[in-house]
C-alpha cells in the first residue's frame, strides 16, 4: 500500500466525519431554532419585584 493510497483514504475517512458532523448539526440548530420560536410565543408573566418575608408567614 503506498502512501498515496493511505492519504487519501484518510481524506475520505475526514470529508466523511464532517459530512456526518453537518448532517447531525443541521436538524440540531433547526430543533433549537424552533423551540426559541416557540418560547417567543409563551405569555409572559411578571412574578414583581422580589421582597422579604414578613416574620408572620415563615
């Protein structure tokens, strides 16, 4: 086997990696991409500003 032949199996084995790396990235950043959309959508609620309990409910 020369060496011709192992480079270039490697860079097979490499282009193959990150075909593969896109492939699984892709659907990832478009699930995220679609859960921010709809976290968007969700209404928003104002909890106020935070104070101290009073002694009486603790």
């Amino acid at each position: 086997m020369s060496c011709a032949n192992i480079c270039n199996d490697s860079v097979t084995v490499n282009r193959t990696s990150v075909t593969f790396g896109i492939d699984s990235t892709l659907p990832f950043l478009r699930a995220k991409q679609a859960e921010a959309a709809r976290l968007a959508k969700r209404p928003f609620t104002d909890l106020g500003i935070p104070r101290p309990r009073s002694e009486e409910t603790q």
